[in-house]
C-alpha cells in the first residue's frame, strides 16, 4: 500500500528542524537564518502577539516557510519563558491542528500517529444499534491495544467521561474508536509533545532568537505589584499573588525570601499538567489590587511586553 504524503506545512513540529535546514547551504544554522532575514522572527513576533491578544491565528500552511516559522515561534515562546504564554501558545497551535487533523483520511491519521510513537491500527468494528424502532448501523474504523489505550488516554478519561473503559467496546485486547476520538487522543499527545519541545535549554537556543526576546520583554514591573509590595505586611492573598508573580517571571528566589517555604513554591508551580499563573487583571480589579489603567489583559503583559 502506498504510504500518504504528509504536509509538513501543515504539521511542522513533525519535521525535524535539521531536515528543514538541509535545503539550504551545508552547514547553514536557525542562527545564521535569523541573522540574514528579518521575515521569521517578524513572523514569530506578530504570531505571539495575536496569541497574547488570543485573536485566531492563520494556519502555518498559509506562510511561507512555515517549518522555519514554527521553530521561531516555539524557541521565542521558550525564550521568554512565561507560562501564561507557553500555555495560551499550545491551546491555540492545537486547535488548529486538531481541525487539520479532522480533515484528514484514515491513512494520514495512521501515519500521523507513527510518527508520534502511538501504535493505531485501521480495523473496522460493523456495529448495529435500534433507535426509534430501526435498526441502525455505525462503524468504528480504528483498534488500540488495551494497555496502550489505557496509557494514551489516562490523562483524558480523568477530564472526559466519553473516554472512559465502559463506554467503548473492547474485543479480542483491543479498544475500538471512532475518528473523533483518535483526533482527540492525537492532540493531546501533540500538545504534550509541543510541551517538551519548548523546554529546550537556554544554552540551546539560536542567539538571535534569545536577543530577539531581550528586546521583547518589557521587564516592567506592573503597577499593582509594585504597590503590593509597597504594602509590606502581606495576608494569604498578597502572598499568593506576589509569589505566583515571581514564579510565573523565573524569579523563584523572590518567591522563596516571600514564603519560606520551598513546598509552597513546588505546589504554584504546578507541572506539565497544571500552571498556576497570576490572576487576570479583571481579577485583580475586583479584588481590590488594580491601581492603574494598563490596557492589557493580565500584568504579566507589561513584564514581558505587550508585543506590539
């Protein structure tokens, strides 16, 4: 059978940057590119600020040199290094990708999921089923092994009763699944893989892009932490607030002379699973701590620049 063709332009985090790189002069880094051409980081730049913004972001397949533009955006994302940031990025990348993905036949399905490590099988399951009286058919087109659809899922069956065990049938060891719910499991290994590919190290990342970000931040203390911290006697709520702060900014040694408590910090920093991040400025507002009119959505904005 011949294997589907899969466009890279749509789904670039699935090409390894160093194939991308290999259509250019040999030896030719992300770093030389960036410093030759203003059209990536130009590029990265406006993505960020839309997703800031969380206005709709154009499909990379619209770009141009959407592979390179992608790895722009993700290092520039880890750059900054803000969870506000990395968590609204890999909500807004899947949802475009989990559309594609809905788009696509079987075969580029099945290929996707290899090449993500899921081992997905096309196996059609004929199910007949009575509904006012007629007898009707549907067809599950997709089988996982049971151990492997207990560990691809665990995370979704906690969040979305649709994944649970006794909803599905299961047939000589295997789970049966619709399109829908491959998607699903799909984006969801994605976005964990998105996860992982932005914590890179500083060491790793291209030059221009950790410039790029020095010049994007605004490093703006917002006003309402500065007069909090004015305040000097903290309650339980100025504490959360000002060591979420520090945390969500990389700054862990504030947080910890704030609290003295190395668990404390451990626990609002959360994992790849759940971030704790600092209340939105309509929060902030009504609980009493907004003290000036910034024109952003959250205060983290003014420290990391508002990307316009």
């Amino acid at each position: 059978m011949e294997l589907p063709i899969l466009d890279f332009r749509k789904y670039p985090f699935l090409k390894p940057l160093e194939d991308e790189l290999k259509k250019y002069a040999g030896g030719v880094t992300l770093n030389d590119l960036l410093s030759s051409e203003n059209y990536y980081l130009e590029q990265a730049k406006q993505r960020i600020d839309k997703i800031l913004k969380d206005q709709d972001l154009e499909p990379y397949d619209k770009l141009k040199d959407s592979v390179l533009v992608f790895y722009t955006t993700l290092f520039l994302v880890a750059a900054l290094d803000s969870e506000i940031l990395k968590r609204k990025f890999l909500d807004k990348e899947t949802e475009i990708i989990e559309k594609n993905l809905l788009d696509e036949d079987e075969d580029t399905l099945l290929e996707i999921s290899k090449l993500i490590g899921l081992k997905i099988e096309k196996d059609k399951l004929e199910l007949k089923y009575k509904e006012n009286k007629k007898t009707l058919t549907k067809y599950l087109n997709f089988s996982v092994d049971f151990l492997n659809y207990l560990k691809y899922s665990k995370e979704l069956r906690k969040k979305d009763n649709n994944f649970s065990l006794s909803t599905h049938i299961l047939k000589s060891g295997k789970v049966y699944l619709n399109k829908e719910e491959i998607v699903k499991i799909l984006v969801f290994q994605i976005k964990d893989r998105l996860y992982e590919m932005m914590n890179i190290t500083d060491v790793t990342l291209p030059e221009q892009i950790k410039k790029f970000a020095d010049e994007m931040r605004g490093r703006k203390t917002p006003p309402c932490i500065s007069e909090l911290l004015k305040k000097g006697n903290f309650n339980e709520e100025d504490l959360k607030i000002l060591t979420t702060y520090y945390i969500d900014i990389g700054d862990e040694r504030s947080a910890l002379n704030l609290v003295k408590d190395e668990n404390a910090i451990k626990r609002l920093k959360g994992d790849k699973k759940t971030k704790y991040i600092v209340y939105s400025c309509k929060k902030m507002k009504d609980l009493g701590y907004c003290v000036a009119s910034c024109n952003v959505i959250n205060p983290l904005q003014l420290y990391y620049g508002r990307l316009e």
